[in-house]
C-alpha cells in the first residue's frame, strides 16, 4: 500500500468493484470534443478488474486502486501495465502508464498526486527504465499530467479510430 496526504494506493482488489464502477461511469466533461471517452459495462468493468488481478499476480505490477484516505472510496486508478496496443515494439514492449479519475474529483491534483507516488514506486522497484503513455489528443489535462512526470511525446498515431499521441519516459541509466 501506498500512502500520500490523501490517497492510498493498492492493488486494485474484486471487492472493489461497486465503487470501482463509479470511476468508468461517463460524465460529463466541460470539453465536448471528448470521443474516445469510455463509459464501461458492468461487465466490461468486472473484467477489467480480473485482468488487473491477473496482471499483479503474472507481472508483479499493475494498476492501483486510487483511495480517498476520508471516505475509503475508490475514487480512479493509476499504474502501469502491458496493454499490446499494436503500435510497435517501441511501444508495446514496454510497461505503459495509466490513470484515470472519477469525474467529481478532476481538477483537484489527485490525477498528479496519485501518479506521482505510484511512478516513485514503480521507479524504485526498478522494473523498467523507460515506460510509455497514450493519450487522447483532446486531452489536455492528461498531457499535463504526463508533463509532470516527466514524459516527452514521440509519436502521433490512431486507436480504435482515434488521434492519439505516444509518449515516452526515460529514466537515467546511471
């Protein structure tokens, strides 16, 4: 478990799933130009988890549950995993970043703050030295985010019938 002044982080867990499902319910966003943002089933949801418990268990990384530390809500997730987008082997090689956070918490900093910690916990597990991001071109928030921890874009692609843009983050090898 990871602490910071207001979140915990850990891996995201089955029972999880009621408050889990908030974060993938759609809101709406001040951006209109928002197409590619994902509204999840209930048991596109309930997969997802799976696939994160699985990830933990055959990587030993993964996303984590983002907590608010007042409530004990699950409130979005961040971490890295293996997604195999199909952009390369420049890209899906490499674990890739994650986050997401339920609508009422935007623009509070928990996207940074949560980020922030799992990146420093990733970085010293020293898993990999150069991880990945895609992020939706309308995104603004999410490229600032990226700024912030460091990442650079690399790329322009498609997903899904999207305009994305690929970026790389790149530790120091000494």
């Amino acid at each position: 478990m990871i602490e910071t002044d207001r979140l915990l982080l850990r891996p995201i867990r089955i029972d999880d799933f009621e408050t889990y499902t908030a974060v993938w319910v759609n809101k709406p966003m001040a951006n209109n130009n928002a197409p590619g943002l994902a509204q999840l089933s209930e048991e596109e949801i309930w997969n997802r988890l799976l696939r994160w418990i699985g990830h933990w268990k055959t990587f030993d990384f993964g996303p984590f549950a983002v907590i608010d530390r007042v409530s004990g809500t699950v409130i979005g997730e961040v971490g890295l995993a293996h997604f195999r987008r199909g952009h390369g082997p420049s890209y899906d090689g490499v674990p890739e970043a994650m986050w997401r956070v339920e609508h009422s918490w935007h623009g509070r900093g928990i996207a940074t703050e949560a980020t922030q910690a799992a990146f420093a916990w990733f970085d010293a597990k020293q898993i990999s030295t150069r991880t990945v991001c895609m992020i939706d071109t309308w995104n603004d928030a999410s490229k600032r985010v990226a700024g912030r921890l460091g990442f650079k874009m690399f790329r322009v692609a498609t997903h899904r019938g999207n305009s994305v843009q690929l970026f790389e983050r790149v530790l120091d090898s000494d």
